[in-house]
C-alpha cells in the first residue's frame, strides 16, 4: 500500500527565503477573500449566497491542495525548470492553502452566526476540527524539516489524508447528492484528485524501483 505522502527528495531549494511562506499564506487568504466576495455579490449577497461563496472557495481550496499534492511527486517524474521550481515552492503551497482554508472556514460560520444567531453543534464541531488539522498540517506541510523527521511526516501524511478524504467526499455528495447542478464542476475536481492520487502511487512506484536497483548495485 503506498502512503498518502511519499518522503523521496525533493529538489533542493533556490533561493529559499522564508518570507515566500508568508507570500503564499497571504496570497491564499486574499484568493479566498476575492471568491467568496464575487461568488457572494454574483449570487445576491443573501445568505443562500453566502452558502454558495463558502462551497466556491472549499472548491478552490481543494484545487490548490491537489497542486500542493503533485508538487513533490511532478519533480521527481518529470525534471523540468517548471515542475523543480513548483516542487521547492511546497511549503509556499501548503502556506497558500492554509489561507484559502482559513477565508473558508469564515465564510462557513458565517451564514449560521448571522441568520440564526447562534452556531450549531454540528457546525462548530466541524470547523473546529478542521482548524485543528490545518494548523497540524501548516506546521507539518509547511515545514522543509519534514524530510528529516518522522514526527512530522507522520503529522502531514494524517493532515493530508484527512483534507484528501474530505475533498473526496464533498466531491461525490455534489456529482450524485442533491446537488446535482454543480455536478460539472465537481466531477473535474474529483477527476483532479484521482489523477493526484495516481501520480503520487507511480511517483513512490519509480522511488521504489530505484531503491531496488542501487541494493542490487551494492
């Protein structure tokens, strides 16, 4: 069974600095900002609209975890000047997705705190938990210690599961559920994670390959 997370190396950094987490956590959070406010004046600005904003920017959200997904496993498969540079920038992605996730969990408070007056049990427990898991996976995911330490492997390969098996069932509640008009849409996303999901087992495929032909060298 291959894992979630494979822990082959990535390319080395060029010219890392720290503040392109910072970049990336800002420019997830004013993406998310920027769909949620569109998707809410395009819809009526009602709090049906602001259900709606909260499901675009979720939907978003997925796309730049599965980005976040493939960086690593792309630049060990394909070496290129774009896939190396996207494979380095992976802190920078999972920086990006913790901001999208936190405008998303705003939107999804919203319309509860607004239109009842009060947060449902269900809802609370729901946005806690998943804050919960976006904070371990920021300081997991966002980390380029995560090679070198089983800890934090451990942290990100359960964060990530979590977040891939949400997005999968989101993705299949809105292709078959009562929700079939979005169904399009959905269906890309659901078809994007299921190519993520192969890359990464071809990726720990070839790593596995690879670490049999060099103990038979030796």
């Amino acid at each position: 069974m291959v894992a979630i997370e494979n822990t082959g190396d990535a390319p080395a950094p060029v010219g890392w600095n720290p503040r392109r987490r910072d970049l990336g956590l800002i420019a997830g959070a004013l993406l998310g900002v920027a769909l949620a406010g569109t998707s809410f004046l395009v819809r009526g600005g009602d709090m049906n609209a602001a259900r709606f904003a909260a499901s675009v920017v979720l939907y978003a959200a997925s796309l730049v975890f599965i980005l976040y997904y493939v960086a690593a496993p792309l630049s060990r498969l394909v070496r290129s000047a774009v896939t190396d540079a996207l494979g380095s920038r992976r802190p920078s992605l999972a920086y990006g997705f913790t901001g999208v996730m936190g405008i998303y969990l705003a939107c999804a408070l919203i319309p509860e705190t607004l239109g009842e007056g009060r947060l449902s049990l269900p809802t609370l427990a729901y946005s806690l938990l998943t804050a919960a898991v976006v904070i371990v996976f920021l300081l997991s995911a966002g980390s380029r210690r995560v090679d070198r330490s089983v800890t934090l492997r451990s942290l990100q390969r359960l964060s990530s599961g979590y977040f891939w098996f949400a997005f999968t069932v989101v993705d299949l509640d809105r292709v078959v559920g009562p929700h079939r008009p979005d169904g399009h849409v959905y269906e890309i996303s659901l078809l994007l994670l299921v190519i993520a999901l192969l890359i990464s087992f071809a990726d720990a495929l070839v790593l596995r390959v690879k670490a049999g032909m060099s103990e038979r060298a030796l």
